[in-house]
C-alpha cells in the first residue's frame, strides 16, 4: 500500500513536471531544459541526437531554406523536402507560359532533370555557442545605444573570425531576450539547389488563400530540392558538374502516422516571435497595426486579383507577390481575433500588475518606473502609427513608387558638377539593365489602379501635418481626384516602361540626369521618402530605441522576477525545437475540430474548375479508387494532414515534424485560425500547427506523379 502511494505520489509530481506546450528552445539547452519533460511526453531519444556536436544528430538533417523557410534532408543523395509555398516564388520564376511548372507541377525523372534554381541557399547549422559572457561585460548603463551597438559589433566581429578560422563556414552572433544574451551560430551555407519536384498549384496550394490559416486543411504544401555540392561535398556556385550532396545526417521517414496525443516535435528556423509584449504593445497592434494594414492590403490584393484572374501571364507575374501579401494579411486579421477573444490585453495588464507589485519591492527597485515608462512611449509612438502603417503599406505598395526610388543613386550625382558623361553612361546602362528584372514582372494596369487606390488612403489617414508638403499640393493640384492623378503621372512617367526608359537614358548625360529629378514618379518618390526619413530620424527612431531599451530592461526583470521560469526566447529565424502532442481543439462554442484530415476531406472540398478548390482529374480518379497502398491509415483512409500542440509560426514552413522515434512523419506548414495569435500569446486551447501528413506527400510522388525514382531514394521505416 505504501509502495502503491509513493508511486501515485511520483506520477502526480511528474505531471507537474510536464511543461506547457508553448516555447521554443534551443537545441543547446534541451538537456538542462527540456528533455525530461519531452521523454515523459513520449519521446524515445536524447537530446544528443537532436543535437550534438560530437556525433551526427539530426540537427544536420535540418537547413534553414532560402532565408527564410526550413527544409528536412530526406535521402543521402542531398534530397531536400520543404513546402511549396516555401519554393513558390523559384518554381513561379522557373515557369514559363509554354513550361508552366507553378500551374502543371514538375517531377524530375532522374538528376540530369533536375533544374538549376538560381538564388536559393540552403544552410546548416554546424554549431552553436553561448557568447554572452565574452559581450556583456563590455558592456555599461551609461552607455547610450548607438556605442552600446558599436561595442557588440566589434565583439562580434571579433569571435566570428576567431570561430570561423581555416574553415569553410560562416559565423554569426545574435542577440537574445532583446540584447540580454548573445549566442554565435557557425554556419554552412549550399548554393547549388536544383527543383526536383513540385506538385501542381492545385495540389500544393489547394484551398488556396480560402482555406489559408485555417483547419480542417486539405493543401499538399510541399516541393523537393536537391542540394548540390562541389569538390569534396564543400558548398560550390552553380557549375552542371556539381554532384549530390552527401549530408552527415537525413531523415527515416515513418508510414505509422499519428494518434491523437502523440508526441511529436518540429525542428527549424522560427522567424519571428513576440510573447513577452506588454499590454500597451498588443493594445496598439490590435487596434491600429494590424487594422492599418488589413486596410491597405485588402485593397492591393483587390486589385491585383482582378487582373490575375484568368489571365496566366498576369498570373505568373504576380502570383508570388500577391501570395506573400495575402499571407500576411490573413493572419493580422486571424491574429486580431484571436488576441481579443482570449483577452490578451487584460491578461498582460493582470501580468503587469504583478509586476509592478514586484518591482515597487525592494528586489525590483531598478524597475519601478519601467512601465510607466513604456506606457509613455507608446503613446508618443502612437502618433506616429498611421505615418508608418500607411507609409510602407499604401505610399510604397506603388511598385513604380518603389522602382523609381532605384533612381537616388543616379539623382545623387547630380550634386557635383565633376561626374563625367561617361560615368553618368555607365550608371544609365547599369540601371537600365537592372530594370529589365522588373519588367519582367510589372503589369501597369495594376499598379496604376494601385496608385490611385493607394495615394487615397494615404492623403485620408495620414494626419496632414505630417504628410509631405508635394504630396499635398500635387493631390490639391488633381482636386483629390487619384484617377486623374494617376493618368497623369502614368503617362508622364519614364519609369513606366522599359522603352520609355531606355530612350530617357540613351545619350546619358547630366543635364538629362537633373531632367529626370522632375519625372513625376521619382519627384513624388522622393519628396514622400525625404520627409519621412527627417520623421524617422527625428521622432520614430528615438522612439523605437527607447521601447528597445525598456523591452531589454523588461525582460531582464521578468527574469529576475520569476527565477524558476524558463523562459525561452523569442524567435528570430535561429534553429528552435518545439514539441508538443498530436490534438483537436475546440475551435468556438458547440465546434470541436478533430486532428486528422483524409482524402475524404478533398472530394468534399472539389469543385472542378473552382480557383482555390480544382484539382487534377487523375488526382480524383486515384482517390476515388481507393487504392492508397501502403499509404492508406488503418480506415483505408489516405491521411492529408494532421494538427497537434507545437508552437510554430512563419520561418516554421517547411519544418520536419517528428515522432517519438525521431522519424519524420510530416512537414510543418500553417496554424489555425484561432491560434495565429501564437505569435504574440500562445493558448494551448487554441493554438495548433498544421502538418501535411508524410503519407500524402509520398502518394503524390509515387502514384500521383510517377516519381518512383524520388521513392528508391528514401529510407521510409513502414
Ligand atoms: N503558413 C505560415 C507561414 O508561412 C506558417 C506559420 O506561420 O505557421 O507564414
């Protein structure tokens, strides 16, 4: 009896040993942090083999994607699996309307197939070290921000050389906990990447932006790359004799898919983070940020789809851009809701409360006015907030705005009467051919739709008194009418056009150089972005410093506060494991939501012909065969997609999802609706991670596409 009571005793001591869901940690810190909790969640392995620097871990298997996704090797050849919306924006430029591969899909049959994807980097992580003892000490309270920065910078400096010395890899230092802690990644960045397989848009982004952010989800997001490595497996540019890397670690993949609360763990390159805001922060966000910029982008991406829809070559155009603008867009919106439906700003005030009461001890004396102090400056900010929101959301959504601002090196030189023509000709030439890239992919109906819209909501939000002296006038000179506005400037414009260009800047000269400081598009450019960088230097930037400085001092004190915490740092796009279990969640009242989705879900879903929700006809005729082979779950059911508890956000794309064994079993690749607020408050009630289910993923490769080559690769673990 006793025995029986010691051990209900232990087991209950155990639960409380089981942490909250949320975090994300550094795979340095797992075994002081983490691994115990993660074990008695059901992991079977050691926090040696996520992460070691003394014997291949799976840290090896797992690179940061193209700087800002992450991707999982997946065979010994190199073979690289992210989400398609990872590698849109390179399989949209690999297309062609006669090659359409963002339309019909690629699968290369064998390597010579392969094709080259200029620009995408794949980099690994070597190794990681706590530098902060080696920074901090350097550092004092007296010193004002800009020599703090200096300091850091030489330290850095330093012990990246010192780090990286006679090796082949990169050394970086970062901060943490808002300057607090520093820590430095030693690096190994690939350059040779070739597409290997993509699914057709249908397929990888099925439910397109409707189904964006939220479950139950149906959208086989992922597409494969190989990596490529020159003499000695060492990273090399592109050259066609480059061979398969031969990595030192890739992933088993399981076919045993998940039950519900099974462990699971995502490993990658989490971008961007902010949990430990104060309620003044979240306050501002839900209701001026994130309200501003909805705004402008519901109205941008209005436009651009007018034009996209049924139109391919406007489509591949601006398919990538109006994709990375609706996914932000989309998820301030979920993010808003989310925030005020869990009282987000009445929970951090309960927090600040108690902080307040802490620091009015004699322990937190140092911070007793902190934040008071924070109070005040985000209400000065908030002055400033629709300058900045409509600045960069409505005056520089204008794409000819932007280009034209490409002009200032040019303008520059129009200063000293010493440059010579032919150096005024070359720097022509130079922009001229650099323009080209933007052409390429500029259709002036939109953006001359764009400005009239834009310049609009700018004149209307921005208070008058900081707008720029031009702006005004030259809108009071159209009698606010944006359309004629918009005709004009459009037709006077050089920078329309590459022919209306290249003829300005044939003959290159200074006098047509101090000509084209007057072309509407770059006068009104410049005009906007000199006033607004006196406000940023002037006012923005003393402001954001000072909130910097507090956060730093906030954070030290939560820390002080609460030693028993442990607090993990907010995301800033470095290697993070989080973990969590495989769950439903209840998504508002009388909807619970399960955490499995099959093919069932796409035939219900199906509409032929539909924008979001079309899909290959050879694709429903296989579904409807049921023939799901190995692939098929115990129902005879093909797994799509499955969510659990995982703390992730953007930078998370693409990400290994892993079981207990340490096989991968999916790819990370969204959240849900309610929980995009994941962000800035995590809520274990609400907040889930969207895998595609490994399972899907393979049935596209094999009996989708035929890519049994792609198959004979992997190290799948049935
Ligand atoms: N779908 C998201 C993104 O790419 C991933 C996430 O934030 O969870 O931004």
């Amino acid at each position: 009896m006793i025995k029986k009571l010691f051990s209900i005793v232990l087991v209950a001591f155990t639960i409380n040993q089981v942490k909250a869901d949320e975090g994300m940690w550094l795979p340095i810190l797992l075994e002081q942090l983490n691994i115990e909790d993660m074990q008695a969640r059901g992991f079977k392995l050691t926090a040696e083999d996520i992460y070691s620097i003394n014997k291949t871990s799976m840290k090896d298997a797992v690179v940061l994607f193209n700087g800002g996704c992450t991707g999982e090797i997946i065979s010994n050849e190199g073979l690289m699996l992210t989400n398609h919306h990872c590698g849109f924006s390179s399989i949209n430029s690999l297309s062609t309307l006669e090659n359409n591969y963002l339309r019909d899909g690629f699968w290369a049959k064998n390597k010579d197939q392969e094709i080259p994807a200029p620009g995408l980097t794949a980099t690994f992580i070597i190794s990681m070290f706590n530098v902060t003892d080696s920074i901090i000490p350097y550092l004092n309270k007296d010193m004002d921000e800009a020599t703090r920065n200096m300091v850091i910078k030489q330290i850095s400096a330093k012990l990246e050389a010192q780090f990286k010395k006679g090796t082949h890899y990169d050394a970086t230092v970062r901060a943490f906990y808002y300057g607090n802690e520093f820590y430095l990644f030693l690096t190994e960045t690939f350059k040779d990447l070739r597409l290997v397989g993509a699914p057709p848009s249908s397929v990888g982004n099925f439910g397109g932006e409707t189904d964006n952010w939220m479950w139950p989800r149906h959208t086989g997001d992922f597409s494969m790359f190989r990596i490529y490595a020159g003499k000695d497996n060492l990273p090399a540019a592109y050259d066609p004799n480059n061979k398969p890397f031969k990595p030192r670690y890739s992933f088993p993949i399981s076919l045993k898919g998940v039950q519900e609360n099974d462990f699971t763990m995502v490993y990658g390159f989490p971008g961007r983070t902010q949990e430990y805001l104060t309620s003044y922060a979240v306050d501002l966000t839900i209701n001026t940020t994130n309200p501003n910029r909805i705004d402008c982008r519901d109205q941008r991406l209005a436009i651009m789809n007018k034009y996209m829809r049924g139109n391919d070559t406007v489509t591949l155009m601006y398919a990538s851009k109006a994709r990375s603008l609706a996914n932000a867009y989309k998820k301030w919106k979920g993010e808003m809701i989310g925030l005020k439906l869990n009282d987000a700003v009445t929970k951090k005030q309960t927090y600040e409360s108690k902080f307040q009461q802490w620091a009015n001890t004699h322990e937190g004396k140092n911070y007793r006015n902190l934040l008071k102090d924070m109070e005040a400056a985000y209400t000065e900010y908030k002055a400033y907030s629709e300058l900045v929101d409509y600045t960069s959301e409505a005056f520089f959504a204008v794409e000819l705005l932007n280009f034209a601002s490409g002009y200032k090196k040019i303008a520059a030189l129009t200063a000293s009467d010493t440059i010579s023509t032919e150096f005024y000709q070359l720097e022509a030439a130079n922009f001229y051919t650099n323009s080209l890239n933007f052409y390429s992919k500029y259709y002036v109906k939109i953006d001359k739709e764009l400005f009239a819209t834009m310049m609009k909501l700018y004149a209307e939000n921005v208070a008058p008194a900081l707008q720029s002296e031009y702006f005004k006038a030259e809108a009071t000179k159209y009698q606010n009418n944006y359309t004629a506005w918009a005709d004009a400037l459009f037709s006077k414009s050089v920078f329309v056009s590459a022919e209306k260009l290249q003829k300005a800047m044939s003959n290159f000269n200074a006098k047509k150089a101090k000509k084209l400081l007057n072309d509407p598009a770059y006068r009104l450019y410049a005009e906007v972005a000199n006033r607004y960088e006196s406000q940023i230097k002037s006012g923005i930037n003393p402001l954001n410093e000072k909130i910097g400085i507090y956060m730093r001092e906030y954070m030290k004190a939560q820390r002080l506060m609460q030693p028993d915490r442990d607090f993990y740092p907010d995301a800033n796009s470095t290697l993070r494991v989080t973990y969590g279990n495989v769950k439903g969640y209840t998504a508002k009242d009388a909807v619970f939501y399960t955490y499995q989705t099959t093919d069932e879900g796409i035939e219900q879903k199906y509409i032929a012909g539909d924008e979001d929700f079309d899909m290959p006809a050879s694709l429903i005729t296989l579904f409807e065969s049921n023939n799901f082979g190995r692939y098929a779950n115990n129902e005879g059911e093909l797994p799509i997609a499955f969510i659990a508890s995982n703390h992730t956000t953007g930078g998370n794309s693409g990400s290994p999802v892993i079981n207990a064994n340490g096989e991968l079993i999916g790819t990370n690749y969204d959240r849900v609706w309610e929980g995009t607020m994941s962000d800035i408050m995590y809520d274990v009630n609400r907040c889930r991670n969207i895998s595609l289910d490994i399972r899907y993923t393979l049935f596209i490769v094999e009996k989708y596409a035929g890519a049994t080559n792609i198959i004979q690769e992997l190290n799948i673990v049935e």
